[in-house]
C-alpha cells in the first residue's frame, strides 16, 4: 500500500519577481510596514558605528516565490540574522516565511519570525530559532515603536551576535494623544487654540506608527483641507483600535471634545464579520453616535493607482475596505499613496513615505463636511432626494427595487419624514397617487416625453456651469459620444426636464437611464457607455439647484453606481463621482443582495439601510394542477379495486399530461411506460406544491403581519441555522423526531414515493386529502409547522425548543424589522452612525441578518471559498458530473459556469468551490485564519473520473470583489492544464498542448471590459436590436471576452473564449436561494441564457443548460434549465396565490408581473428552454383571466401595454405559437 501525493499548487496574482538587490549583511529586517523601515534607516544612521551592518527589506518585495528562493540564496543565508514582521500572520506569506525557517536553519543563521501588530504568535515562535526571551525582546521594540526602542532593537541584534552588553528593555511610549503639525506635544488646550468656536468637530484617528516615519504628509494635508472648510480637526494617534489603552484614549478625547464625523485611516476592524447574532458592542470610533469616514493610506504607488481600473489592490481592498465596512465605516477616497521619500545607501533600501493626493483629500473633506452638515441642520432645514430607478425604460417599470414595493416605501418615507419634523409639503399619501404623478411628466419612456408637462427644469446656463467644472477628460468623453448638450434629447426648450416632483424640502426623482435608450443601434456593443447629458443634469439640480443634503436611492439598484470608473478608490474622472460629488448617499437596499449593495457602498460611498425580502409561502396546489392531483390520487385509490376505472383514469390523467406539458416539465422521457409517466407526474406535482415562492412584496419600514408573518417565520426555521441543533434545528425534522416518525427526512426524501410510516393522529387529522407519499407527509408536516407557529401546543421536547427559539428570536427579529427599517433611514438622515450588520439570504439558514435597518457589510474575502462551501461545491460537482454521464453516456469534458459576485458573497464562494471541483482541484486553508492560502491537485484516483476543462464567465463585480479567487481558478485551470495525463483523463491539458500551450490557450476566467458591468443584453432585447440568436451571442461576446487572473488584468480574449465555449458541452448556473427565481432579474437570461445562446451559435447545436439549486446547502439538487423553467412557471409565474400576492401592490405589482413576461421572453430568445405551454399559462393566467387583466388596466396601464406587446413579439419572432385561437386578437386590441 502507498499513498497518493496531491500535487500543491500556488495562487499566481501575475506579480513579476522582484530582485532587491542586496548584499549579505549581519542583520536582515523584513518588514511590510514602509514607517517601520524608516524608523531602523535614521537608528541605524544615528548608531554609526554601533550598528550591525544592516539591510532592510520590503516584504512586499518577496511576494514571488522566485524573489523568495532568489533572496534566500544570494542574501539571506549568507547573513547572521534575518528578523521577518510579518502582518496578518504566517497565512499572509507562507512559502516565504517556510522557506526562511527551512534554508535559514540549514545555512545555521538564525531567524525571528514576528507577527505585524502587538500579539504574541506562537506558530511564527515555533518557526524562528532565537531563544524565546529575544524573540519577545525584539517584538517589544517593534510594538513600542519610537527612536529609542528602534535604536535598542539594533543593539539587541548585536548582543545577539556579538556579545556586547544587552540594551535595556523596550520603553512604553505614549499608545494614544493628540497630533497638531508642526507642535511636539499637543495638549486639548493647544489644539483648541486653532479652533473655530462651535465648528463642526472631525476627528482624524491613525497609526501612531506615522508619527516616527515621515508618515504624516496625508494627516496633514487633511487637517488643512477640513480647516479650510470651516471644520475644527481633531487628530488623534493610537498604536490600534483594538489596543485598550488607545481605545480608552479616544473614549476620553471624544468625551471632551464630541466629534461631528470622524475620519479613519487606519486598517483592518475592531469587530468580526463571524461575530454572529446578540447585540453589537460600538467600536472606540462610533461610540460617539457619528458618522465614521474611512480613508484609504494605499500601499501602491499613486502612478500604479492612476493606471488600474482595479483602483487597489487585493491586499489594500482586504485591509482597507472590506474589513473596515464590518464597523459600518463610510468608504471615502484612497488619499494617499507610497513614494520613496530617499535611498539609504547603507542599508541598501529604499525608503518610502506616504504622500497625499490633494483632489483625493479634497473629497474626502468635502464628504466629512456634508456629513456634519447634514447632523447640524434642523431636520425642517434639511433637503432630502428620493430617487426611484427604472429599468428596463418603460412606464410600466417606473420604480423598480428588488424585492420591495418601491412606490409604497416612498411614501412610507414622505409620510415618516414628515412626522420627524421634515418640511413634506402636499405629498401623496397612496402608491397610486405618487405613480399617476410621475407618470403625469417626463419620465424615461422617449415616445411621447415631449407632450408631457410637470417635473422640474434645469435651464441649459446651469446645467453648462456644472458640465463645465468637470474634469475635462470626462466631458471628452460625454461630448464625443453624445455630442453637445444642445443635441441631447431631453433638451427642449432650452432647459432640460426632469422627472421630479416637489414636495417642500423633501423631492422625488425618477433616475436617468444610462443612454442605451437614446441610440440603441450605435450603443449596445459599447459596455462603458458614458452617461448622457440628461444623466448628468438630473444630479446637477439635485446638487446645485435644490441644494439636497443627502441623496436616498430608493432599493435595489439604480444604475449610478455601476457607471464606468475605477473599481474602488475613485478618480475625479469616475462617473460615479462626477455625478454624485461628495454627497451623504443612503440607499435602503434588499439584505440578501450583499455584493451589489457593496457596489454602491465602494463606488458611490453609501450607507446601506439593510431591508427584510419579501414574504414567502408554500406554492401549493391551484386549478388545473390540483385537478389532476385528484385525478392521480383517486387512481391509487382504486389501484387493484377496478381495473376498468384505473385504465379510464389513468388515460385521463396522461390525456391531461400531454395536453398541458405536464409531461415535459415532469421530466417523462420517450419509451417511459404509463406507471413511470404516472410515478413522475407525482413526484412533480408535490414537488410544485411545495415550493417556496414569495407572497407579494416588501414594503420599506413595516414588518410583515397575520398569516404573512407566520409563513415567513415557517420559511426561516424549516432549514438547519447554526449548528443545526435544540433551537436551531430544522423544524419540520424537529417534527418528525417528536412524532416518532423515524428515520424519515423531510428536506431530503423522494416526495412520489409511497409513504410506509406511522400515521399520527396529529398529522392525519390536519386535512382531508389522502396520505399515501411521502409528499402528503411534507405537507401535513408544514401545515403542523404553520400551526404550531400560530399557537398551537408542541408535540414534544424537540419542536418546543424550536417553537422557544421562534417566541423569544426570531417573530421578535421578524416584527422588529418595519420600525427598525424606518428608524435605520431616520437615523442615517439625522447624520448619526448606522450600526452594521451582517447580510445573507435569511432563508438559508441566516437569521443573524435579522432585524434588518442595518448598514450591511459582506464577507472577508480572503477566506473564499470558505470549507462549507467547498463541502457544497464537492457535492454539486459530483452530482451535476453524474447526472451528465447517466443522460449522455459519457463523462462532461467541458463545462462553462458563472460566477457572481453577491451570490458568492452569500454563500461564501459556493461557485469557485464547485469550479474547482470540477478541475479536480482543493483549495487550501490555513487551520489558524482560514484563509485560503493555496490549492492541491487531487489524484485521478481520488477524483475517480476526468478532469472537467472548465470557463468561468465572472461577473463585473466578482472581478472588482474577488480578485484574488479571480488569480486563484486561473492559477488552478493553469496547473491543471499544464499536467502530464491522459487525454481521455483531462481533456483540457491534451486541447491546451494542441493549440501550443499559450498564454491564450491556457485562459479560462473571463469578464467584462475593465471598469465596465454587465453582459450586453438587456438593451438588445429591450430595445428589439437582434435578429437571431447569433445577435445576441455577438452581444454577449462582445462584453464578456476579456481575460483575467494569474497576471492577465482584462485582456481582450474574443479568440479564446470563442475556442473555449465552441467546446463546451454543458452550461452551469447556480442558484444559492428561493427568495428569488430565474424570472425576477434579467441576470440569468443575460448570464446563463447569453451564455448558453453563444455556445449554440459557436457550436452548431445547443448545450446542456443546468441551473442547480443550492438553496439547501447540504442537499444541492441538480435541474436542467428547461426543468426550472417549468418549475417556476407552474410554482409562482401563473400561480394565483402570487398573483393575489402581488395584487395588494398596486402598480409595483404589475410591473412584478410584466418583468415576469420580459423574462420568460427573454429566456426564450437565448434558449430553448421556453415551450409554448410555458407561454400559454402565463398568457391564460394574466390576459386571459377578466380580473387579472383588469388589474393591470387600472393599476398599470403601460404594464399591460408592455405585456401585450411582448407576447406579440414571441409569436411575431416565431417563438411562441399560441394554444388560443383567439389570443392575437386579444394581443392586438391591447396593443393598439
């Protein structure tokens, strides 16, 4: 027996090695801390001769393996002492900090690994060789920090060494105080003195390692430009947040002197994005109750920022963004940059200091003015913007948010204004009312905007004044697209009119749209499209002309934040910062959407108020679906009674099937004989039954109430949350235990299979239909569930613990949500700190996002894929390979996936688990951090199959997200393609060595156009610009075909993807909740349908499409497309009870109920997984039915318009053929 060695393989960012050129010496310091290094360079210039001969180095300058190996042997092991601080842990440099303990102890020079901040280490001791009593000698030092301590760390290594007398230890310096320029020890007194009495106050908080390394050019120039704005800095040093005596410090100043808004420049967060439920302790910034501004100190050359697209780099992005927005921080600018302030000769080292970026400072004072303006103003002064999006650009979609009733919530918040002392002058009070009034003026809809009267108008002299103060780049960029501002089309009459009504000091906006509907035809293939002139005269009168103090974008999601420009870190000449300037943003926003809300959170410096997803049900059973499941179960009834009635039924029954695609969307093949079509039909039909679909929508600072709440609270606890046991457990299993009901498992069983379990009186009493399934035992379970939730006694120990959980957590958390919501948006807009809090799909098991009104953060992305993702994706892997080989004979060679950024995000990287699981490829972890620190590439015998050649299509904002799990699938599909096996055992490697091993052939991760988002076919198919599938396929590659990972930033690749998705056999999309479904969003059509529309023009035939459920992470299901399809058709789509559900909303509702049918078409246009059946229920169910239809007249007229001119389009496109004879009559008299 032997065993078999996964192969290791190394996460490639692309870096270039780096030589630093240095010549052996008796002490080497490694530090990544730039201040660090400069403090060592003046003490060992004030030793002189008393010094070690000295070199100090740049950690990041050994971030290569090659630089690592390269230094080891030219520098490193021909010295005496090598002392690495190394920040963030072994995790953060692990081939450098083993292959120093390793080669080091072999060449017998002696190694100190210390961590980068102030706590003890024991796994970077175990790797060092110097006595324990040195090592915390030498980490006290560098901990202390200051001249004295730096001089004493050079005489300890030459005691160590030499034997000279030991220095004594390190000197406590001062943790934490004020800072003025230019005075040596500032006092509140003195810093007083340069006050403006009853200014606003900004406190400044930074490393005190900035005040002993010529640090301070950005503190400075930020103290001087708050200055300059009428505001009293105050500056404040601390060794770290998390250190007490600093943290006292900052309690105690900011008790003395209580700050307005404070701005931080240090890194990392007090809190934890794993810190779970219970209440929040306030970190030592935000205890005062005001808004807390993060600014960027980056680590990269300002030359290096102006130049990438990225803004920052994934080191930067972990540290100064990501882990800062766990304390609810307010992402500014990165205001300054590292620049070699001189070269020490003796040291051989050039040392860096940061210097400040002037316009970057600028808007980071700016926004820390607004901000205390916006506290200081009297609520009756304050000026307030409301902004409403709209896309697609029709009347019938005025108004979208995801998941919300948008037009509701707006005038929740008028009404809630007024109450808190706003000035809200004859606002509506209905939904209804506010729509008619926008409705009533110029909205986006160009066909008939020139006849409209109302809105607002901003005359062309003003709105030239606020064009004219850009910078000139991007009006370049505005004018060569979209010409002068005369030529725009919203220009009439000299002015520009706007979608805004007035309601006193509080307004009403309709978003621009983002161009594509002025010139369609000479826009789609242009993913960064700069906004036209009417975009950027809306935000002018908001800015200029009404004066706003803050901006409030209303739900899920506007388009200003996915406008071209840096990823994060903005420039002047980003669009999203030209638009909105430094102005306070809040932006309620759906808590299961966490990567988008981040966009806007890094790009257009929001505060997300977090709100709850809509209310969910169980489907059930409806019209025709619940007939044909009396049919079935008075089949088994009579089954060996009278086989003359069994035959008639059972003809009925498949009768029924044909004629309504039952058969198709059941999954009966060709050749299944009646009782397999009958077993299927079974299992489908109590598989529709019990689907979660939501039950209307959410409405914005109110709690979902009666049989809504129950449901809900039923939907939050059927699945396991935290360790899945007592008041975390699964209620429905929690059930079954208390029930005797063995070892049955509700969330995993086959639901057609005949029940052979006991039968409780509790259970069978619950309903009159028949239990012969284990489906009829799901639902008796659920309707116990719901009752049991209203009150009624639980049937043992384990659901008691569940129902305890639910009394005293979770309806508690649940009701809360409508006034914490509303208090959230309240307190945001009082200029106060929103606390944060965790986001997620509450439905999967994550009820610590509960009560919503937080400001969200996401995830630490250094630990994606997280283990329980893998765990998930291993599963989905192996699942989706099986299911391949049974129904096509033969093992998947390629596969193309999408990966998004929030969905990841929410499941912790369950995409980039299955991706590489799919290679054959593990990640790695380090146990301590759980950081993903690496791969390993399983054995074929492990893997037991092939390799899968797999593409990955990610996402705008998982390339701006994750660039680290962006290099680790491409380092990973490298390594793999790069092995020596079989052909018939890794497919991919044998197509990467025919097509020459290059760097083109080996690209397997590709995106959008740096800086842009999107997949290119929203305007194609809103806008009507294809022909034929093979348009919408060009669309897509052209927005997609850039490479990146292991070193490739968005290099245009169209060749390559092309080569690569001519081979794909099969596309994957996976879903991670049942909050949502593939006909609520136009991403999976443009993803997953754009996707799957391109392999089958490449190839010539239509692949595989599988759209996979992960919403039950320990059981994924694999489902084909056309499987989902029809699933959410029959389950929501043509549902009465959605369609009741989305009634009570008004004109939200049937703007829910148009997106549903540009979906489907849109489904139907890239793939064909849409059969005409599909269309004839949603028809039947929408125009056909008298009192849906009239709903639609009257809540929404263009909603009905739209519709009907949609289902025209599919029979006009040859898409659909309709089942109704008199349907193109109907179609055409709506339409008209």
């Amino acid at each position: 027996m032997h065993l078999l060695a996964a192969q290791p393989g190394a996460i490639s960012d692309g870096s270039e090695p780096v030589d630093p050129g240095q010549t052996p010496a008796d002490v080497l310091f490694l530090s990544a801390a730039d201040t660090e290094l400069a403090a060592l360079s003046e003490a060992r210039a004030l030793l002189g001769d008393e010094a070690p001969g000295l070199r100090l180095t740049q950690l990041g300058w050994l971030a290569h393996p090659f630089s690592v190996d390269l230094y080891l042997e030219q520098t490193a092991t021909r010295s005496r002492l090598v002392v690495a601080r190394i920040l963030g842990g072994a995790a953060y440099w692990q081939y450098g900090v083993e292959q120093f303990a390793i080669r080091l102890s072999e060449a017998g020079v002696a190694f100190a690994a210390l961590p980068g901040d102030d706590k003890p280490d024991e796994e970077l001791f175990s790797l060092s060789t110097v006595s324990r009593a040195d090592w915390q000698a030498l980490l006290a030092y560098c901990v202390e920090g200051g001249p004295p301590n730096a001089a004493n760390l050079l005489r300890l290594t030459r005691h160590m060494l030499d034997g000279t007398e030991r220095p004594p230890e390190a000197a406590p310096l001062l943790r934490a105080g004020l800072y003025w320029p230019g005075e040596t020890a500032t006092t509140m007194e003195s810093l007083r003195a340069h006050w403006t009495d009853g200014a606003p106050i900004a406190a400044i908080t930074f490393y005190r390692a900035l005040l002993q390394g010529a640090g301070l050019h950005p503190v400075n120039r930020l103290v001087q430009a708050l200055l300059r704005r009428g505001l009293n800095p105050l500056p404040v040093f601390v060794a770290s947040l998390k250190d007490p005596v600093s943290a006292a410090t900052l309690e105690k100043l900011f008790q003395q002197a209580p700050p307005d808004v404070v701005l931080n420049a240090t890194s990392f967060a007090v809190g934890s994005p794993e810190a779970g439920v219970g209440p929040r302790e306030p970190t030592p910034l935000d205890k005062p109750g005001r808004p807390v501004i993060q600014t960027i100190l980056s680590a990269s050359a300002e030359e290096a920022w102006e130049q990438s697209v990225r803004g920052l780099t994934a080191r930067d992005i972990a540290m100064n963004v990501a882990l800062p927005e766990v304390d609810g921080r307010i992402l500014s600018r990165a205001i300054s940059f590292k620049t070699q302030a001189y070269r020490d000769e003796a040291t051989e080292c050039a040392i860096a200091s940061y210097r400040a970026r002037g316009d970057r400072v600028t808007f980071a004072a700016d926004l820390a003015a607004n901000w205390a303006k916006l506290g200081r103003t009297a609520p009756a002064q304050r000026k307030v913007a409301l902004v409403l999006a709209n896309y697609p650009n029709k009347d019938g979609r005025l108004a979208n948010g995801v998941g919300l009733d948008t037009p509701a919530a707006t005038v929740e918040t008028l009404k809630a204004l007024g109450r808190a002392g706003y000035d809200v002058q004859d606002a509506p009070t209905d939904p209804q009312a506010l729509m008619q009034a926008i409705l009533a003026g110029p909205t986006n809809w160009l066909t008939d905007r020139a006849a409209r009267g109302g809105g607002v108008r901003l005359p062309l002299a003003d709105y030239r004044a606020f064009h004219d103060r850009l910078p000139w780049e991007l009006r370049q960029k505005i004018e060569d697209r979209w010409g002068a501002p005369e030529a725009d089309p919203f220009l009439d009459n000299h002015s520009f009119a706007l979608s805004i009504l007035t309601f006193g000091n509080v307004v009403v906006g309709v978003q621009p749209a983002r161009g594509y509907n002025i010139d369609p035809e000479a826009t789609y293939h242009a993913p960064d499209l700069p906004p036209p002139h009417n975009y950027l005269a809306f935000y002018a009168w908001l800015r200029q002309e009404f004066g706003a103090h803050a901006i409030v974008h209303m739900g899920k999601h506007g388009n200003l934040e996915w406008l071209p420009g840096k990823a994060v870190a903005l420039s002047e000449e980003c669009f999203p910062e030209a638009v909105l300037g430094a102005m306070p943003h809040i932006y309620p926003f759906i808590v299961n959407d966490p990567g988008e809300g981040t966009q806007a959170k890094r790009r257009a410096q929001a505060v997300i108020v977090d709100h709850l997803t809509p209310p969910l049900t169980r489907a059930e059973s409806y019209g025709p679906l619940r007939d044909l499941e009396a049919l079935v179960d008075e089949y088994y009834e009579a089954s060996g009674l009278d086989p003359r009635r069994i035959g008639h039924l059972r003809d009925q029954i498949l009768d029924l099937m044909a004629t309504t695609g039952l058969d198709t969307d059941a999954g009966v093949r060709e050749g299944d004989d009646s009782d397999s079509r009958l077993q299927k039909l079974d299992a489908y039909l109590c598989e529709l039954k019990e689907s979660q679909i939501r039950d209307g929508l959410h409405i914005f600072g109110r709690a979902p109430e009666g049989r809504l709440a129950r449901d809900l609270i039923v939907a939050l606890t059927r699945i396991p949350r935290g360790d899945g046991k007592g008041g975390d457990a699964s209620l429905p299993r929690a059930l079954v235990a208390d029930l005797g009901l063995g070892k049955f498992d509700p969330l995993d069983c086959d639901l057609g299979q005949p029940w052979t379990g006991p039968r409780p009186e509790v259970l069978a009493d619950l309903t009159e239909d028949p239990w012969r399934s284990n489906g009829d035992a799901v639902e008796r379970l659920e309707l116990l569930a719901s009752a049991l939730v209203e009150g009624a006694p639980a049937p043992g120990p384990a659901s008691a613990a569940v129902l305890e959980q639910i009394r005293t957590t979770i309806r508690p958390a649940v009701t809360g949500t409508g006034s914490a919501e509303m208090g959230g948006l309240l307190t945001a807009l009082d200029g106060r700190f929103l606390p944060p809090g965790p986001s997620g799909a509450p439905t999967r098991g994550r009820l610590d996002v509960l009560p919503t009104g937080r400001n969200f953060y996401s995830v630490d992305s250094r630990a994606i894929p997280t283990r329980a993702a893998w765990a998930l994706g291993w599963k989905s892997a192996n699942l989706l390979i099986d299911r391949h080989l049974q129904e096509h004979g033969d093992w998947p060679r390629a596969m193309a996936l999408t990966a998004w950024g929030t969905s990841n995000m929410r499941t912790g990287g369950d995409d980039i688990a299955q991706a590489l699981a799919l290679m054959g490829v593990k990640p790695q972890w380090d146990a301590a951090s759980r950081r993903v620190t690496g791969f390993e590439i399983l054995p074929l015998s492990v893997l037991g199959r092939p390799r899968v050649d797999v593409t990955l299509r990610v996402s705008g904002f998982f390339r701006d997200a994750f660039p680290a799990q962006v290099d680790l699938v491409a380092s990973a599909a490298k390594a793999v393609l790069e092995l020596d096996e079989p052909e018939a055992e890794n497919p991919g490697a044998a197509r990467f060595r025919a097509e020459g091993a290059t760097d083109q052939a080996a690209f397997r991760v590709f995106g959008s156009r740096p800086g842009a988002y999107g997949a290119g076919l929203q305007a194609m198919i809103d806008e009507r610009l294809w022909e034929n599938r093979g348009d919408l396929a060009d669309a897509y590659l052209t927005w997609g075909s850039y490479a990146y990972g292991a070193g490739t930033d968005g290099a245009p690749a169209r060749p390559a993807l092309e080569t690569r998705l001519t081979q794909t056999e099969a596309v994957v999309q996976n879903q991670d909740n049942r909050e949502h479904d593939l006909l609520d969003s136009d991403d999976y059509y443009q993803f997953e349908g754009g996707l799957a529309a391109t392999v089958e023009t490449l190839r010539g035939q239509a692949p595989t499409v599988y759209h996979n459920d992960h919403s039950r992470p320990e059981r994924p299901v694999i489902r084909t497309l056309d499987e989902e399809i029809g699933r959410v058709v029959r389950s929501r789509a043509a549902n009465p009870k959605w369609i009741e559900g989305v009634k009570r909303h008004g004109y939200k509702g049937a703007f829910e109920i148009a997106a549903t049918v540009d979906y489907l078409f849109a489904f139907s246009a890239t793939t064909g997984a849409v059969k005409d059946h599909h269309f004839d229920l949603v028809y039947d169910a929408y125009l056909e039915d008298d009192a849906t239809r009239d709903f639609l007249a009257e809540a929404n007229a263009p909603a009905l318009r739209e519709i009907a001119e949609r289902f025209q389009e599919a029979i006009d496109r040859g898409l659909w053929s309709p089942r109704s004879n008199s349907a193109r009559a109907r179609l055409a008299d709506l339409h008209a």
